[in-house]
C-alpha cells in the first residue's frame, strides 16, 4: 500500500520525523562496575568525547534560547533581494517560561522541616552555611532550562561542608545496568590554560576518591592521569536532579513555535520597512525631468504638469504607490495563535491575556492554572529526591567530624508553597465568618506589608498599654 504523503511517511515505510536534536542527546551513561572503567580510562575518554560532540549541542542551544539568542532566526538565510530590509527580531519566551518556573516553584523558599529539635538546628545551620534557598533557586532554573542540573558537595579548606552548582554542559553521573540504577561515578571536565597551553581537565568521582586527568588532545581526548585524592563523604558527591521522567526542559517542547513567531515579526517589520520604500506609479504624459522627480522626492511633493493633447486639453494623470499588500487580521490572529500556543503547551499564563488581568484570589488562579499545578506536583517529588541524597552526603561527612549524628540528617520533610497572588482579606473573612478569634500576635504577623518586625510591634504595644495604665492610676490617685 502506497503512502499517503511523503511529508507523513517515506518512501521506505520509515516514518519521516526531523528531529532538532540527536537520539542521543540525552541519554544516561551506563557502566558494568568502577573498578573496569578505572582500569578502562579509554572507556571514560569515550562518554566525555560522546557529551561534547551528542550532549552540548543541545545543552548550548538550550542555553542560546533563554539567553535571548534564538537559533533559528539569527542563522536563517538573508533575503533574496538586497536592497530589502532584513530584520531578526528575537523574542525571549524561553527566558519567560523558565523564570515562571523558577519563581513559581521556589518564589517561596522551600521549608525543611524535623521532629527533633536539635537536628532541626543542626539542619537550620547548614542550610545557613551553604545557602539553600539561593542553591535551590539555581538549580530549578537549571532544570527548566536543560531538563536536568547538577550540584557538587564539597568539604572547602575551612573544613566547612559546603554545596556548589555544576553546570550540565560539563557534568553527567555514570549509572550501573541494574534496574536500580545505582550511581557508579561522576564526571566534570573544564578547560584549562589558554593557547597552546590549554586543556581539559577531567575529575572522576567515586564513592570515596576523586580521580584527575588531562587531555590536550581534542579529537579523541586520550586521558593522561595525574593523581588520586580522597573525600569522605561515603558516597558520589555529584548530585543529579531531573526536571521530569524526560530530562526535558520545560520551554524545549515550543522552539519550534518560538521560531515561528520569531519569523513572523520578523516579517511584518520587514513589511513595514519596505513599505517606506514603495514604488511610485504614474498614468499618463507628463513633463517630468529625472532631477525634477529626484527633487521632488526629497521634499515629499508630487507637482505633475500633464502633456496637452492636439486640441489645447491637458490630458489626465494619476499616481499612487505600487506596495505589497498585508492581510493585517490575518498576520495578527496567525501570529496571536502562536503566542497562545506557547503558553498552552508550556503551561503557563500569557500575563497580558485579560482572563488573568484584575483582582483575582490565589483559589481562581488555581484553577487556572491547573496544568502549571501537575507539572509543579511531578518537579516536587523529583526534587525531594534528589535533595534527600543531598542531606545523605551532608549527614556522613559531618558523623565523621562528630559535627551531628548521621540519622539527624534522616526523615527531614520538604514544604513547598506555590508563589501565587493571595487575598489575606478573602481568607479572613471565611475564618472569622467560621467563628474563629485570633492573638494579637498572630493578627500583626498576617499582615507583613504593614508591620514589619511582629515581635517589636507587640511590644511596642504593650508598652503603650502600660503607659495608659499608669496615667489612669496616677489621675485616680
């Protein structure tokens, strides 16, 4: 049976998909044991030459969109005419997308909480020292842009645990065969010197060492070993989140769409441009010298002298400007189709849509935004688990220092609030209709724009209040 449609199906029966990245451009590396691939460096020198030339080019063309330098609008092809405008408007929805994302998720920092008292001190501490709430907004943005972020635990020189952001175009975790998909290694790899001087170097994380190559050379990076150091955290101190199932970012599904749209301002602003620079037509003889049309032309005035015919009549003349015509309802209903397309299958809101203009309650916008809400659901559970491994690491290396107790670092649980508009009047009335009364305490910390510090304010007023009662005693008296 013939195919309906080359565009659906090949030739060969083959479906006919074109894919923006390779197969391979996200996938997770695999290895028996550590001990062969450290007897097998060739091996390791296989999957870092396979990130750069596979995983790279879409981790920087990721990396392009959100930074505003849209791919496919600034290397497509000039216009076939010369002298015609040739504008490139980029337009920054995957910066939109994400920082949504990111603002959304941890807008509100997350909350860890503990049973014990003083492991939840001891949690409060370091979370403190490595400053969480600024690493957790990192690696969120990390993860709506590439899919997937990385972080490196790392005991510093003043003896402090500390945690650092690795970027993913130099990071990936290697994983065991089995179904559980234990964590074999990691590897980071940068470039080092400048000139001929220059070179990458490549750090091996095991379970308790940490392995260091170079390699000056770029086409196969054959690694020459340099030395072994160890660290204590009794396990792979890389860290790896996952944006979902996919690793997929969360603006990487509409490049496409972005690229549309990108091409369809672009051409309404050529249009508009090459509108200034439209053709004159004129019916009819005139007596019009080519310096006197130049002339003419520079001070925006069109003076025609008609020929006169036999009979002493002047003949008739028309002019007017010959330019391509734009179907304005059109263009602008194509190009809004594609901007509610971008935010449908990104799931979030287009803020100048009026559905989401006014005052509105965190509950209406909920249900707005129900998607955003599965989506949000799915990174959170992904994220606890990954944060889990992170307080895993934590708690071993500080049992050996006896900074805590190992099982201090266990049964934490994570709170996140959704950063969305809330209505403290709608919520206050519900509760006081309910028949419920409030301290004046609690009263003062619910309305944070217009008591800043509760505890000095309810001083404050206590004071005042004894103040009262001393004047009222004294004039009694």
């Amino acid at each position: 049976m013939s195919a309906t449609s080359d565009f659906e199906r090949a030739i060969n029966g083959t479906t006919n998909i074109k894919r923006r990245f390779s197969t391979e451009a996200n996938i997770q590396y695999t290895y028996e044991s550590l001990d062969e691939l450290l007897n097998n460096t060739s091996d390791l020198s296989a999957m870092i030459k396979h990130h750069i030339e596979h995983q790279q080019p879409r981790l920087k063309e990721l990396d392009d969109y959100y930074q505003g330098n849209n791919t496919t609008v600034s290397v497509m092809k000039r216009r076939k005419e010369d002298d015609k405008a040739d504008h490139r408007a980029r337009h920054n929805y995957a910066k939109y997308v994400s920082n949504f994302m990111q603002g959304f998720l941890v807008g509100v920092p997350i909350v860890m909480s503990h049973p014990d008292d003083a492991a939840q001190k001891r949690i409060d501490e370091v979370n403190k020292t490595i400053e969480s709430d600024a690493l957790n907004a990192d690696l969120i943005l990390d993860l709506s842009i590439y899919g997937r972020a990385y972080e490196l635990v790392h005991r510093n020189q003043a003896d402090q645990t500390m945690v650092y952001l690795s970027s993913p175009l130099e990071t990936f975790l290697i994983y065991d065969n089995t179904i559980e998909k234990n964590i074999v290694a990691g590897v980071r790899y940068i470039t080092v010197g400048y000139g001929n001087d220059k070179k990458v170097k490549v750090m091996l994380y095991t379970p308790n060492k940490i392995h260091t190559y170079y390699t000056s050379n770029f086409g196969d990076y054959n690694l020459t070993f340099d030395h072994t150091s160890d660290h204590p955290f009794g396990g792979v101190p890389l860290n790896e989140h996952s944006n979902n199932r996919f690793r997929q970012g969360d603006f990487e599904n509409v490049l496409d769409l972005i690229d549309l749209y990108d091409a369809a301002q672009s051409d309404t602003a050529n249009y508009m441009t090459d509108l200034n620079d439209a053709m004159l037509k004129i019916i009819g003889n005139v007596e019009l010298s080519s310096e006197e049309a130049k002339e003419m032309k520079k001070s925006n005035i069109i003076l025609l002298k008609p020929e006169q015919n036999a009979e002493g009549k002047e003949g008739n003349v028309e002019a007017e400007y010959i330019y391509k015509q734009y179907d304005v309802s059109g263009v602008e209903s194509y190009k809004t189709r594609l901007q509610t397309d971008i935010h449908k299958f990104t799931n979030t809101p287009d803020m100048t849509d009026e559905n989401f203009s006014g005052q509105q309650t965190g509950e209406a916008m909920k249900y707005k935004l129900f998607g955003l809400e599965q989506i949000r659901i799915n990174k959170e559970r992904l994220f606890k688990r990954s944060l889990n491994r992170r307080y895993q690491l934590i708690g071993e290396v500080m049992s050996l220092a006896s900074e805590a107790k190992r099982e201090e670092f266990a049964g934490i649980t994570y709170k996140f609030t959704p950063n969305l508009p809330r209505s403290t009047k709608d919520a206050i009335e519900m509760f006081n209709n309910l028949g419920g009364e409030l301290s004046q305490k609690t009263k003062l910390k619910i309305i944070p724009m217009v008591v800043e510090d509760p505890e000095e304010e309810d001083k404050l007023i206590e004071e005042e209040r004894n103040k009262q009662r001393q004047a009222s005693n004294y004039m009694e008296n």
